[in-house]
C-alpha cells in the first residue's frame, strides 16, 4: 500500500534567487513539483529528470587506474573519509598545512564549513570565484561605506527612482532583481544600462551606454566629472560625510565626457544624460555585475561605482545603497574561526604578497574599522578571505611559492570554469591527492583521486541567508532521503567536513552531529528553530533604519565614506580611482590585435544552463544544443561566416569551436563567446575529459599573474583579442568532435 503523498518545502538552487519549492512526496519518491513564485525560470520544471538522472553519482568511488584513465572502484563513505584524511594529515606533516587547499563553486556549499575546517587544518588556501563575482565588490565596498550594501536586497527596487545596472543582465541571471526591475519601471523609476550587448535590459533601457570593454571606470569617472562640474552632488552629505571629496574632483577633471568618449566608444552627450538622470532622480542605485568582475582593473571600476552613488548621497538610504548592518543570529563569520588560524600561516596564502586587498592584509585593515562601528564583521563574501585562484595553481603545477600537494574541490568545475585552463589541467594531473565532491561525473572528477556524491537540493535541509549584509533568511528542507540502501548513498558538505574534521582531531568544534542541530545553533538568537524557519516561509527584519551613520558614523579608518582610500593608500595603492587600459587590447597591444582584430568577451549569463550546470538535462539541451557565439552580422558576413556556421575563434591561447548567431546588438569590433560548455555525452577518460577542449571558452583566457588586478587579483574574461574563422570539417548541423 502506498505511502500519503507529503508536501515539502524545499530550497531551489538551480539559479540565485534560491526560491522555495513545493515538492510532492510519496514513498521516498518525487510525485511532482509546484510552480515557484520565481515563474520566469523554467530550470524547476527538469527537477524531476535531473535528480534521477542514469548520471548522478550515487556512490564514493576511489581512483582505479591512471589519473584520467576512467577506471573506479566503489568505496563506502567510511573508507573515503578514513583514506581522505589520513592522506591530508600526511601531506601536512612532510609539506605542512598550507600545502592544502580548497576550491567551491557558486553558492551550492556552505563555504564558512570549509572555512572553518581549513582553518582548524592550518591553511590560508581556500579560493573559489569569489574573485570574478561578488567577492570583490563585498571588498571594495566594505572599503569604502564600512559594509556592503548587498545587490540581491531586491525589496529597494519598490523605492528606487534610478537603477543603473553596469554590466549586469539580470533576466537570465537574477530573475527576481528583473522582476524588481521591472516593476520600478512600470511606476516611472528610470533605467540606465551600461553593457556592450543590447539585450533585454539593455532594450528596456531609458539610456543604454554601449561601451568598449573594460573601459567601466573612465566612463563612471567621467559621470561624476559631470556631476561635480554641474554641482549635482550632495553637498551637505560630501561635506559631513565624505572623506577626500576635493582630491576626487581634482583626479575626475582628467576624464571629461569628450576624452571619455575616446576611451570608451560612448557618446560624450550620452554620458552627460546619464550622469543628470542618476544624480537627480534620488534615490538611485547602481547595480554592478560580472561585466565589472571579469576585468583586469575591476578596484578602478568598482571604487568608481561606489564613489558616484555616494556623491549624489545615496549611501544608506531606501531605494539606494542600503546598509542593512549586522545580522542578529550568529553569521557565517562566526562560523568560521578565523582566530583559529595560526598567526604565523596567514602570509603563506597564496597571492597576499601581491594582492593585498583581497587578501589577508586588506581584509583585516578593513574589518578592523568594520568591527569597531558595528560590533560584528561583515561577512562580505560569505567566507573569511580568498587565497588567489591562479596563485594556486601555480603552486600545485611549478612549486612556487611552496608546493601544494592536496585539493577538494566541492560543487565546482574549475577545468571549464577557471581562466586559463591548460595551467588548471597541468596543476590536477601533479596533484598528490584530489578530491571532488559533486553531483555528476565532471571533466574535473576525471582526474580526482576520489569523487564522492554531494547531496542536492531536494536532498538536504538548507539555511540561507545573503551573508551578514543582509540579515534575511530561508530555509529549505530534505524533501528526498539522501541515502537509499542499494541505490545511491549521498552526503551534504556538513556530514562531509565534519566527517574529515572529526578524523584530524577537530572533534570539540563539531559538536553538532547534524546540518539541523547546527541551522539550530545560527537560528539560536532569535528565539526560533530551523524547522520553525521552514514553517515560517523566511524572516526578515520588521523595518530597515536609514541614515544610521548620523549616530555610528562609517564602519572605515576616518568614519566617513572614503572617496580617498586610506586603506589602499596603506597597503601602497592609489587612494582614487583612476582608469587603466587592460593590458590585451587594441590600444595596448596593437601587436597582438593586428593578428588578433576583435575583442573576445565572455562570461555572460545565458538560459535555461547555470554556469557550467545541467548539460547533461535533455530537456534543457534541446533548448539549446550548441554554444553560440554573438557576431555582428557585417562582421560575420566580411568573414564568410553565415549564421549557425561552427566557427573556431583563437586567441594567443588557443582556440575552440563555437556556433555563429547573427547579433546587432554588439558592436562590429567585439563579439561575445558563452562560457561552460563542455559534452557530458562524451567519453570522460582522456583524452576526451567529457568534450572539455573542445567549446570551453577559458582555452582562450588568460589569468598571468602581473596581469590580473593589481588589488584585488580579478583575472580578465571581458577583455581577450581574437579572431573568428569558418571551421571547414563540419557541417552546420554537425556536433563537434576532437
């Protein structure tokens, strides 16, 4: 006799909105899903499909053969963690703990456990894309206002009367900020866009600023050159509130709208219109996105960015950037430990030598300031710092600084996600021991020593919150058991680290034995329970306080919003903004552009994938096939290329096949390649790797270390010379093959 059908309450993470599902239960088994309130993603629909797909890794599995060779022999959880930490124990006693590092993907772990776990290991080496997402605008505004005034607080939108979204294309990717978006348009809030695509927010766009990649900063320099000409500012908040805003007028005078125009490819009077319209129609809010992220001079942009919103005053304000000040249960942060790292370990993590900001040096300068006002850190990324991606790479491949032996990689793909990814193939195949944890076999688990299966979503109970600087949370809960004896055995990343914890002597700092004793602990301070959470649908704070800082002052060195940056004049950077040409580019390099005529950009969010997720869905797959690549049709047609040609387009890196779809919304000089591609249909034993060489863009970037941000050590994905070629052998219908 069949069981009742059950409804739970689960947390969505196919995309970052994180929506509450209702999932129909019967017997251990999925019965069907009900529509969230996010309608406009259809990625929920393929649950079903995707959770029991004949991929999903059901069991650990230890390396049989050769790294790459595909032959795996079934393990229990047992002997994984045994073996697993048994071998991290040994790495650390001959190479010492910093010889250990971690890597994570996009919100699907918890990444203060690993934090914590590390920290209690010894090593400073956790890193993750943090660099090339929002990581670095958490620190470059925490920098500046004290805190950061986290994007994803969507409920602003109902006050804001300008947005100005700064590559950011929130449609594919943030669906409930586009939603927030639209609705403030319905009612007459204004929409200025700054993207070198044209698409649907730049379309719906009262001002769209087509500008030259990674020239962000000389156009937002040159829109407060404008306001502060045309005295737009708020003068009673620059003069009370605002540290060095007459340094700032002086470095801004070097970017009128006519030399940024050079620079940029925008039109000088199209500047100066947006400049009046966010300066005088308050408040406004500046939303910034991978576009910014993914650049070699992102400090230049992102300061820029926070300085223009705060001269105008819309620091802490509703509708503009809202401090939403610490959180009232116990954060990420304090999860982590950080105290528990050995003093003398902190200048080993990878990349602080050089990239002070992001690094330890500038994170502590910062969250000293931080504490000090607030009582409580910020939790600007959801983790303490980040050890810097390519560094360690370079660690684990050639040795230097010191050689990295171990790494887990939890939720990530970094052989199609990482820049660069020839050094990536070369660093896993030298490591002493890799493990991964994952949902499905991956170009990356091809060459781990160990892949054990992470439980997804529909699997595990789930806390979130937008880090500290957003004191709101949900909660989803385990709809589907994640073991099933004889079918599959799966873990979260909490039994994960507290198991490995446990076996290293971490035991008294693993005291809860469950993800929900744990959610318990967080949730303490509040008065209620997880399962109260789950019930209650979220909470949030009844009422957000504006203007806070007229009785704290700035969580910064001075106290005040710091258009002069006292911290990276510290750590011997530029205390302003200033802009930098990237360092491949036709202005830069014109060697290299002679050969290599147009500009590459990629990284751009793109429906109905996630990243580098869910290839392997055939229901998402018919939807889209292929890669595309956007090409201007006079560019495309000049080249031969009809639309849907395979087309192979080579930087000095390299070069990969893509499809050709004709775009007039880019300029004829730049063309836009999707990113995290790779054929899960393909063999997964090298020298195939699941298709890895085959479409992934990041054969073609770049991530030198002198090369990256000065500060923050953001690798380059927007700014790439290359050309594009007719591939010969295929056909347009054809699937690419090695």
């Amino acid at each position: 006799m069949l069981e009742a059908t059950e409804v739970k309450k689960a947390m969505c993470f196919f995309c970052k909105p994180r929506c509450i599902v209702n999932v129909h239960v019967r017997d251990g088994h999925l019965v069907k899903l009900d529509p969230p309130a996010m309608k406009m993603c259809t990625r929920w629909k393929t649950a079903g499909e995707w959770f029991y797909h004949p991929d999903r890794l059901k069991f650990p599995m230890k390396r049989a053969g050769e790294k790459g060779e595909g032959k795996w022999e079934q393990i229990s959880w047992d002997q994984a963690l045994d073996e697993i930490a048994a071998k991290l124990q040994q790495i650390k006693d001959n190479n010492g703990a910093e010889a250990v590092g971690v890597t994570g993907g996009t919100s699907r772990t918890y990444e203060e456990l690993n934090s914590r776990f590390l920290n209690l290991f010894g090593s400073p080496n956790q890193t993750n894309q943090g660099y090339i997402c929002h990581g670095n605008s958490a620190v470059v505004a925490t920098m500046t206002y004290g805190w950061w005034p986290y994007w994803m607080s969507t409920e602003k939108l109902d006050k804001t009367k300008c947005v100005m979204l700064i590559g950011r294309e929130p449609k594919p990717s943030h669906q409930t900020v586009w939603q927030g978006i639209v609705k403030a348009k319905q009612r007459g809030a204004k929409l200025i866009v700054v993207d070198p695509r044209r698409e649907s927010a730049a379309s719906a766009a009262n001002i769209w600023l087509q500008l030259r990649p990674g020239t962000d900063a000389a156009l937002l320099l040159s829109m407060m050159q404008v306001i502060i000409e045309e005295e737009l500012y708020d003068k009673e908040f620059v003069q009370n509130w605002c540290h060095g805003f007459d340094e700032l007028a002086e470095r801004v005078r070097e970017y009128p709208p006519e030399k940024a125009e050079e620079i940029t490819w925008v039109p000088s009077d199209q500047i100066r219109a947006a400049a009046r319209m966010f300066a005088t129609n308050l408040p406004s809010c500046a939303i910034e996105g991978m576009g910014v992220a993914h650049q070699p001079n992102t400090l230049q942009a992102l300061h820029a960015k926070h300085l223009l919103s705060a001269i105008v005053g819309n620091v802490d304000v509703e509708g503009g950037e809202e401090l939403l000040g610490p959180a009232p249960f116990i954060t990420e942060h304090e999860i982590e430990m950080p105290e528990a790292l050995p003093v003398e370990q902190r200048p080993k993590m990878l990349g602080a030598d050089r990239y002070k900001l992001y690094t330890w040096p500038g994170y502590e300068m910062i969250q000293t300031n931080v504490e000090r006002v607030w009582g409580k850190r910020c939790d600007m990324y959801g983790y303490t710092c980040l050890a810097s991606s390519p560094a360690l790479y370079r660690a684990i491949a050639y040795g230097t600084p010191y050689p990295v032996k171990g790494l887990i990689t939890l939720s990530s793909n970094p052989m199609i996600t990482v820049g660069n990814v020839k050094l990536v193939y070369e660093a896993l195949k030298k490591l002493d021991l890799y493990v991964v944890v994952d949902y499905f076999p991956t170009p990356s688990a091809a060459l781990a020593d160990y892949v054990l299966p992470a439980a997804s979503w529909l699997e595990r109970d789930f806390l979130f919150n937008y880090h500290n600087t957003t004191p709101v949370m949900k909660a989803g809960e385990a709809a589907l058991p994640a073991v099933m004896p004889g079918e599959y055995d799966r873990r979260t990343d909490f039994d994960f680290w507290r198991g490995l914890g446990i076996r290293l002597g971490q035991e008294e700092h693993w005291a809860w034995e469950t993800a929900e004793e744990y959610y318990d602990y967080r949730l303490e301070p509040l008065g209620f329970t997880f399962r109260d959470l789950v019930e209650m649908g979220g909470w949030a704070p009844e009422e957000y306080k504006s203007r806070k800082y007229l009785e704290t002052g700035f969580g910064t060195p001075t106290g005040k919003v710091e258009l002069y940056s006292t911290v990276l004049e510290e750590l011997g950077y530029d205390p302003l903004p200033r802009y930098i040409e990237p360092p491949e580019s036709p202005i830069s390099t014109p060697e290299i552009a002679e050969e290599y005529p147009l500009i590459l950009i990629t990284g751009g969010r793109f429906l109905p994938f996630f990243h580098s997720e869910l290839r392997q869905i055939d229901t998402l797959r018919k939807r889209h096939p292929y890669p595309i690549t956007q090409i201007h049709p006079d560019t495309a047609k000049n080249l031969g290329i009809e639309e849907g040609d395979w087309v192979w387009i080579e930087s000095p890196r390299g070069r990969v096949m893509q499809k050709c779809k004709y775009f007039e919304g880019i300029d004829p000089r730049v063309v836009h390649a999707q990113h995290g591609w790779w054929y899960p249909e393909l063999p997964g034993e090298e020298p195939w790797l699941h298709g890895a060489w085959i479409s992934n863009i990041n054969v073609l970037t770049y991530d030198d270390l002198d090369l990256c941000d000065a500060a923050l050590g953001c690798w380059p994905l927007k700014t790439l010379q290359c050309k594009v070629y007719k591939v010969k052998t295929y056909g347009p219908s054809s699937p690419p093959v090695l």
